[in-house]
C-alpha cells in the first residue's frame, strides 16, 4: 500500500499515511481514521492472504489482544497497548493498534519499554529506522534474554508440540497443521498466559538484571 490509500473495516475508514515498517509476516503502517477531527496517530499490522497463504502471528495476536481488553484489573491490563479494530480486505488481514500515543498518553514520566522481537529473521530495516527515530534511547537485544513474550513459552510451545509431532513434506502440510493446532488451544490456556504476564515483568524488575527462572 501507498500513502493515502485507504482502508475499511466494519467499524473505521482507514488511511494510510507512512509504512513504517516490513517484515516476513507483513508491513506495518502509520494511520489516522478518515474524517476524525482528533488526527490520533495509529499502527495498523497488515497480513497479506493471497492464495493459500496462511499465517498465524497476527491471529493468535489478536485472540491475546482481545483478551487483554477484558481483564477487569486495570493495574493488569495497563501492562498491554489497545487493540482498537481488526478486519479483513480482499487482501489484507489488519490489525489496528497505538503503542507510541498510548504509552505517552499512559505514561507521562517516560518510563515504558517498548520490547520488540529481536531475532534478526524477524527485524525490517525500515522498522529500526523508525524506532531510532522516535526511541533514540532503546537498548540492542541483551546476551541474557529473559524472552519478555506473553507468546513465547506457553502459547508457542505448545503449537509447536501440536504441528510438529509429525514431519510435513510441503509447506501447505505444515500451516495446515499450525492452523489445526491453533484452533485446539483452549481459551482458558491463552487467558492463563495473559494474566500470568505483569508478575514476570515484576520478577525480572526485582532482579534488576540478575538471573530468573
């Protein structure tokens, strides 16, 4: 997509005003809503279905967003930025979220994180310039990861139990089995990991950079 192109979900008329970012799963992209007088600034994921294409981070995202939305405690669910809209086009999956306005709105002192996936398979050049640009102060990806993902331990692990007791002999084989295995995680196991996420924020902040479990 191109700047001003626009977008329409069920709910908002997007449009685009910059790519911010590209990576192996999707671009991501600087929106506004169309004709909204307040010009609030809005990262919009995209994920390309041409074919029998299948992805399932941003899926398994929006499942755990949509969650997060639902958490009752508000100290719990300030941990995690809002999902405002999700939809799909005749080409795209889109997912609709804030982090940059949302923690300067929700922290005013400066004091958030803004943790990204840093496996360099997974890192877009334009994304860095982006991050340089507004998180001049943001630290390389330490030797001694404490893998701060509410995804990465439960939720993929056990879609990698699901999809892979088998060997697949093609692509489509294997993301019919991810997609199989997404499908069976219980929502209860998802709700379990997202509740579980703000007390290992505060282990590894009581560590103060030591060792955890």
């Amino acid at each position: 997509m191109k700047e001003n192109d626009i977008l329409k979900s069920d709910n908002f008329t997007w449009k685009i005003i910059k790519l911010l970012g590209s990576g192996g799963f999707g671009d991501v992209y600087k929106v506004v809503k169309q004709d909204n007088e307040d010009k609030k600034e809005y990262a919009m994921k995209t994920e390309m279905c041409e074919g029998d294409k299948r992805m399932l981070r941003l899926k398994i995202e929006v499942r755990v967003l949509g969650l997060c939305q639902n958490v009752e405690n508000p100290e719990k669910r300030k941990h995690f930025i809002e999902l405002v809209d999700r939809g799909k086009t005749e080409k795209f999956k889109i997912l609709n979220n804030h982090p940059l306005p949302w923690a300067t709105e929700h922290y005013e002192n400066g004091h958030w994180i803004l943790q990204q996936d840093g496996a360099f398979a997974h890192l877009a050049k334009s994304t860095q310039y982006w991050r340089l640009a507004n998180l001049p102060d943001a630290s390389e990806w330490p030797a001694n990861s404490p893998e701060l993902n509410v995804l990465h331990s439960s939720i993929w692990t056990m879609l990698e139990q699901k999809a892979c007791q088998k060997k697949n002999t093609s692509v489509q084989a294997l993301r019919k089995c991810q997609k199989k295995a997404r499908n069976e995680i219980p929502q209860d196991h998802v709700r379990a990991a997202v509740e579980a996420y703000p007390k290992v924020l505060k282990t590894v902040i009581r560590a103060e950079g030591g060792h955890i479990e």
